[in-house]
C-alpha cells in the first residue's frame, strides 16, 4: 500500500513540476529581460546584444527570416544574433540567398529559385542557383564556390563577393 501511495505521489509531483516549465515556458522564453518589450514582435537589443522576438514574445534561435525578407543566425542556447556564423550547408545556403537578394540577381523569375549544395571538399563548399521547373527538374542559372574559412565567393558568372559583406566585391 505504501508503494502504490509512494508511486502515485511521485506521478503528482511530476506532474505538477511538468506543467509548472510548460506555464513558465512563454515567459522564460522572452529571456533575457527585453525591456519591457517582449509581446512586440522584432529586433530588441539588450546589453550590446541582439535579439530577435516572434509575435508572442518568445526569443527566437537558429536561423529566422526576419520581415526584411533575410535570413538571421541566432545564438542555439542564448538566442543572440550571430553576425559571422560558422560555414556549414545551412550557413552558406542562407547567406548566398541573402547576397542574392541584396544584389538584386533573380528577383524576377516566373519559377521557384533554389540554392543547393552541389559538393564540398576540406575548403570549398560548392554551390548553384536553380530555377525549379519541374518536378525533380531544375535549370542551374549560376554556380558558386565558397570558401568555408573566408567567406569568400567566387561566382561562375558575375563578380565575387563575400557572405559576411556581400555589398564589398572581391577579386
């Protein structure tokens, strides 16, 4: 009898524990302390750090595509903005489209246009721009190699540039 009682108190007590974080989640969410401004949706800086906010006041992590229309790498545990993310597929992926849109190449096409990893050695990270015409059906308008320490791309057509100032051309 006391086991069975012991069993069904600990059950309450987790119970009551697990519904305690998911309450608390909304609020511990908007950490660090925005200033008062975490039910408004967007950018908020706190102590010379940058965070972004959804529409619920929850700071956000990872990778966010923010109302310009560009895509962001927020801090994994802490949420803040990181402004020279570590090259990887998902980095490159979104700082070219980012470039590409800064730049104004492909704005008007009538299909999707796509970024995809085409193939990768210890220092390059090799990438196209497609126009998706089909299913499983593309058309590569331009391919990039990215040099995954620098940042630096050199396009098969156009000029280079880098992902961390894609505005500043490189030889």
């Amino acid at each position: 009898m006391k086991r069975i009682l012991k069993s069904k108190m600990v059950r309450i007590i987790c119970a009551a524990v697990l519904t305690a974080i998911w309450l608390c989640q909304p609020a511990c969410a908007a950490e660090p302390d925005s200033g008062g401004q975490a039910d408004a949706a967007g950018w908020r800086q706190v102590e010379n750090r940058w965070y972004y906010y959804d529409e619920s006041g929850r700071m956000q992590t990872g990778w966010i595509q923010a109302e310009d229309g560009l895509w962001y790498a927020l801090d994994t545990e802490n949420g803040s903005w990181v402004q020279r993310p570590v090259l990887n597929t998902e980095a490159v992926i979104h700082l070219l489209e980012n470039a590409i849109k800064r730049q104004g190449y492909y704005q008007d096409e009538q299909q999707p246009v796509v970024v995809r990893e085409d193939g990768r050695n210890e220092n390059l990270i090799y990438m196209s721009v497609r126009i998706v015409t089909g299913p499983n059906d593309d058309q590569i308008l331009n391919t990039y190699e990215v040099n995954r320490k620098s940042g630096r791309v050199k396009a098969a057509v156009g000029g280079n540039f880098n992902l961390y100032d894609p505005d500043s051309k490189t030889e």
